[in-house]
C-alpha cells in the first residue's frame, strides 16, 4: 500500500512516518516544502525506506506527480505556529486553504482510496468547561485555526459535493521529539537549558489538553484504516494542564529555578481552554497509552541530547 504523507519533515509528520516505518506494508513517499519547521534530520533514521520529495502541496505538478499511484494520503503540511499567523496570515491562507484544496483536487482525479486530513482542536475556539465533540461548532480565534478550519471546512464539502474519500482528525496540543523549538515545551526545555527565561503568556492560566504524540501518531493511524468516511475522529491525550504547570514541570525535570519563569504580555485572541471528548475514536479502539510524565521525561533527554546546539 503506498502511502503519500505531506509535511512529513515536520514534527508529527516525521514521528508518524517512523511510526509506519515499522510496517513493511508500507510503501512512504514524502512531500515536504522544508520550510524553517521541516528538517530532514527529523527523517534520518527512516530515510533509506522511503522516497522523499522537496515540494509545495500548492504545486499542480509535484501534487500529480507524487499522488498518482499513492493509495493513501496523509495531510500534515501546515503552517502551524499561531504566533507567526498574527503577525503574516497570508502564508497560512496559502499552505493551509488553498493547499489542502490542491491535494483534494488531486484525491478526485486519481484512485486514492482514503486521504486524510490532520487538523487541530484549535478549529472549535476555547471552551470554559465540557469538552468539544466532533459535532460542536467550528469558532477559530487566530488566524492559524481560521485557516486550519477553512482546509476542514473544504474536506467536508468535497466529501459531500463529490464523494471524495476523506477523513479528518483533529488532535489536542501535541509534544515529543522533534519539534521545532518555537512553540511551549521544546522552546522552554531548550531556554531552561541554556538559563535562558521562558515567556509565559498573561497570566499563565490558559490550558491545553497535551497528547504525547506517539498516542496521537498510533490514533491517526487508527482513523486512517478503520474511520469511516466522511466523518471528523478527535484525538485527545487527557492531560489537561497550565502552562504554568507545564513550564513548573520542565523546570522540575531539569532542576533548574522559578526565577527563570517571566510573565509576559498576553497573545492576540489567546484561547483560554481547549478540550477534546476523544469517545468517537476510542469506539475503533484507540486509547493513549503513554504517561505524561514518563512521556515528558522521555520528551526532555531527546531535547538534551538532539537539539541542544540550536
Ligand atoms: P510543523 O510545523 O512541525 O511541520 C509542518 C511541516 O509541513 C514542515 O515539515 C513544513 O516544511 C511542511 N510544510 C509547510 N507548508 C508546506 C507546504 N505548503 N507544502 C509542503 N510542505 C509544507 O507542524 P506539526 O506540529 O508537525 O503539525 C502537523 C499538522 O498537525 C499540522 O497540520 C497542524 O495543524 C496539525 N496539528 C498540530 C498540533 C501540534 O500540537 N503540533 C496539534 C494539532 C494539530
């Protein structure tokens, strides 16, 4: 089964090609535009297996030469820090809506049987208590989500419209190996690091639902073979936390002190509570299986040992 995978030089696409890598029914051929977040390092250990290719979801040409004899595609490639949305949206209208339009266009043409499309919690806005359900309404607050949920909204209709074979999944914050150090737990691991301070935003109250994203990788893989089409699969890890729980934690970890924690002004439109009702996809069999704090431990020693020089 040949499987195309987008993004998969970034962090969860890379750690999901080493999660499918272990299956030699398998046949992985990679499309990745190695922007800042892509690092081909991330795919060093599984390069021989699988055929890379350096391009654009947006490109007509690499899309159709790539997708044509895949069985199955896998969306990953976004851009992805809601940070840099703030300050340049246009970049993410392009990679996120009017990529995934490209893939879709592609999906209708050939004989791909599933195409999955990776999206985020962060679609449904903030949630004071509950938890989001497939069903709730899609409020996005930055122009990150806005884009993410524009790319959903185009999954959905193409599944309507033309039948295209379309699955979504839309998973809590995930952390691991890696990831860019930009976003919450690689930037702080590597500043405490280094004794360098972490920004905390506002007031440090805002929660996240943190998946380990092995547990993420191993549900998408679930929703991949077993969801039925048509249809929205949340992923969540269960973890809600602070961040500054979680910037305590990694403090903890690396027994570094509070003093290094700064308080800084708040992000634009800086969503207050995410949280994800995973019963959908546990219906297929999926459940998390990675402690946070072995999996935060774990997550920690890769930084110490990969990333460091960074
Ligand atoms: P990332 O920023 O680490 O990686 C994105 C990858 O996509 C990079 O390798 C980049 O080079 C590639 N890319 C970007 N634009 C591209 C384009 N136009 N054409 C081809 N490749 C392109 O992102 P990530 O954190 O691994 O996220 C992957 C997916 O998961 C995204 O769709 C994101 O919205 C979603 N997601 C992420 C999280 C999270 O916590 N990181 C949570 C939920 C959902």
């Amino acid at each position: 089964m040949k499987i195309m995978i987008t993004g998969g030089a970034g962090f969860i696409g890379s750690n999901f090609v080493h999660h499918i890598s272990k299956n030699d029914d398998y046949e992985v051929v990679v499309l990745d535009k190695l922007t800042y977040a892509g690092n081909m390092d991330n795919l060093k250990e599984v390069r021989d297996g699988i055929e890379f290719v350096e391009g654009d979801i947006k490109d007509e040409e690499v899309v159709s030469r790539v997708m044509k004899d895949c069985d199955m595609v896998v969306n990953f490639a976004a851009e992805t820090h809601v940070d840099v949305s703030i300050e340049d949206p246009g970049i993410f209208i392009e990679s996120n809506v009017k990529g995934t339009y490209n893939l879709l266009e592609h999906v209708r043409k050939y004989d791909v049987e599933r195409y999955l499309q990776i999206s985020t919690d962060e679609v449904y806005g903030s949630i004071d208590e509950g938890s989001f359900t497939e069903e709730s309404n899609l409020d996005p607050s930055s122009p990150y989500s806005a884009s993410k949920a524009g790319g959903d909204l185009l999954v959905s209709a193409y599944w309507k419209t033309y039948d295209t074979p379309v699955i979504t999944t839309r998973s809590s914050n995930n952390f691991g190996p890696r990831q860019y150090p930009e976003k919450l737990i690689p930037l702080f691991i590597m500043n405490a690091m280094q004794d360098k301070p972490l920004p905390v935003y506002g007031d440090g109250k805002n929660v996240r639902d943190w998946i380990y994203v092995m547990d993420n990788c191993k549900g998408i893989e679930v929703a991949l073979l077993k969801g039925k089409l048509g249809e929205v699969y949340n992923i969540g890890g269960g973890n809600e936390k602070n961040n500054l729980e979680i910037t305590n934690l990694i403090l903890d970890i690396l027994g570094k002190p509070e003093s290094l924690v700064t308080f800084v002004e708040d992000r634009l439109g800086h969503d207050r509570r995410y949280s994800l009702d995973s019963s959908k996809i546990m219906k297929l069999g999926w459940r998390p299986e990675f402690s946070f704090e072995k999996a935060m431990l774990e997550t920690v020693e890769w930084y110490k040992t990969n990333f460091l020089e960074v």
